[in-house]
C-alpha cells in the first residue's frame, strides 16, 4: 500500500488552460517544485527515485496527447517510482530562452543531477532539439529524440524552410548546436523517417556526432503520436533509461507497425503509386487475414476483379501472384 504522501493521481483533464496551469503548479510544489521561467516556459519537477526523467514538451502537446492532460513523465512517477523534470514552452520555441538556459545553469551549480543515478532526457521536434543540447548540463546521461532538429542556424541549416519564424533566433550561444551537446552523453538515440528528407538531414548531423539513428521508415512527419499509439513509446523510454536500447531492440519493437493502420494505409499509398499492383496485393491479403481493414478488402477484391476482366475465358490469374 502507498504512503498517502506518495500517492500521485492527478486528473488534469477537461480543465480550461488557466485551470490546468493552476493544477500543475499546485501539484508540482506539493510533490516536488514548481518553477516560471519566464512567459513562455516553465519546469515541473516530481521527486521520486534515483532515476530522473528530463522531458521537454508543450503544453499544447500535453494537452492534447495524454489523454488525461499530464506531461509525459508523470506516468514513470507513478508506475516505476521515477523522479520526473518536465521543462515546458507554450508552443514551439526551442527552449532557446534566456530564463531557461538559466535555469539550467542553476541546475549545474546546485549538483542537481548529480542527485540521481540515472538520468534520460526525452523531447519530440523542437523539443528534441532541446533533449539533446541541455542533456550537456548532466554528463553520463541518455538521450532519446524524435525528429529532433539539429541547429536551426542558417549557417549551417539554411535548407531547412520549414521555421522561418525562427530565423532570428540564436542558436550559436550556449546549449546552442545540439549535436555538440552530445559529447558528454553516455548514449543518444534519434528517431526518425528517413523518407522525411529535411528530419533524415537533420540526424545525420546527429549521426555524425555518435547518435545512434532509429529509422521509421514511411512513417511520416509525426512520429511521437505514432509511437503512443502503436504503445511502443513507453518500453522505448524504458529501454533507454536502463541503456539497454539498441538496434536490435528497437526494430523488435517497431515490428508493431505491422497491425497499425495508419503505416499500412501510406504503405499502401505508396506501393499503388509506383504502380506496384502485385505486392499491392500481397499486402492486402495479408492485412485482411489478420485484421477487419475495410479499405484494404475493397482495393484487394477491385485487383482481383481487374485482373479477372483481363484474363480470357474469366480466369482470373491469381496464381501467379500467390507464388510471389
């Protein structure tokens, strides 16, 4: 049984954003501390454990991807007895503000990390970026980013068009260029779609710097919303905290995309517009043996009546296709 002080069962959900704000900082100073860094940011620190997880994200994307509204960690904090950091930006910012490089600054001269055993940061986007160039503040530690960016300095990403807003910023002072924060990690992971052309060059520069790449291959430009839903996002958290993470483990849990409609809808897409109609069909037979897929069983049974309509006499000439 809990002791009552480390029950943690927050419901944040169905609250105005006034009120959830109000509600994580209450909730944050009753088992931890609450800290404004600025307008735009703040961080919410759940002690627990020796394991610490560090998590950048926004309070849009908590908002909206938990379906009780808490940031990311706090599931850790109440299932593995983790202590949790979330640092958070209303939108995407980059975290590349004055108050929280100071933040972190302090962190480094309090000892603050040196507190726990084992530290992972984690970020998704911008807020991959983040979990990479401030995991430098807390040497030995992990990293795991989705889609991260590497620099959004023109100098060096100028073929990156995508965050124009963001061209004034300064991404060449400290924590600055996130691949060199990598130096004083124990192990770095980055996810990423390499057929996202402008995600795949950002993690080559982190690839360049010792990251280990995870590819998800036509998987798409959102690819934390994908993991949650494919229910790997958290044995991938657990995997890299213990630094047991590697290619191997990964690709055994990527094997879940198999039964995820949303891979084998752009799977499909894609092998119909190369006009790749026999593995087309392979794929639809196999996904409607194993799953009520409706959309495949209407484009496998329009393949066999076309192929039926060109065959003579009405055969219908699967066979050639179902030895391949």
């Amino acid at each position: 049984m809990q002791d009552a002080d480390t029950v943690f069962d927050p419901d944040l959900a169905d609250l105005s954003k006034d009120e959830w704000m109000s509600e994580i900082e209450a909730v944050s100073e009753e088992h931890g501390s609450f800290e404004p860094l600025g307008d735009k940011h703040f961080a919410a620190h759940i002690r627990r454990g020796d394991t610490l997880l560090v998590t950048f994200e926004t309070v849009q994307g908590i908002r909206s991807l938990a379906s009780n509204a808490e940031p990311l960690g706090w599931t850790f904090v109440r299932q593995n007895g983790w202590s949790h950091l979330c640092i958070a930006s209303d939108g995407d910012t980059w975290f590349r503000d004055a108050d929280v490089i100071a933040e972190f600054d302090d962190l480094v001269d309090d000892g603050f990390f040196d507190e726990f055993e084992s530290v992972l940061f984690y970020g998704a986007g911008p807020c991959g970026y983040a979990a990479a160039a401030f995991s430098v503040a807390a040497p030995g530690a992990r990293v795991l980013a989705i889609q991260p960016q590497a620099t959004l300095d023109a100098r060096i990403a100028e073929w990156d068009t995508r965050f124009a807003e963001m061209r004034r910023t300064d991404f060449t002072a400290r924590y600055g260029y996130a691949p060199d924060m990598l130096d004083a990690c124990d192990a770095a992971y980055v996810i990423y779609d390499p057929v996202e052309q402008l995600d795949a060059m950002h993690a080559t520069l982190f690839a360049t710097a010792g990251a280990t790449p995870l590819r998800m291959r036509k998987m798409g430009g959102a690819l934390q919303g994908d993991l949650i839903r494919m229910r790997i996002l958290t044995p991938l958290i657990l995997e890299a905290a213990a630094g047991t993470l590697d290619a191997d483990k990964f690709a055994s849990l990527y094997r879940a995309r198999r039964s995820y409609l949303p891979y084998l809808r752009r799977l499909m897409g894609t092998l119909d517009g190369a006009r790749r109609t026999d593995l087309t069909y392979l794929l639809t037979r196999n996904v409607t043996s194993r799953m009520k897929a409706p959309r495949f069983q209407r484009r496998m049974d329009e393949i066999e009546a076309q192929r039926a309509d060109s065959q003579p006499n009405g055969e219908n000439g699967m066979a050639e296709a179902d030895e391949g």
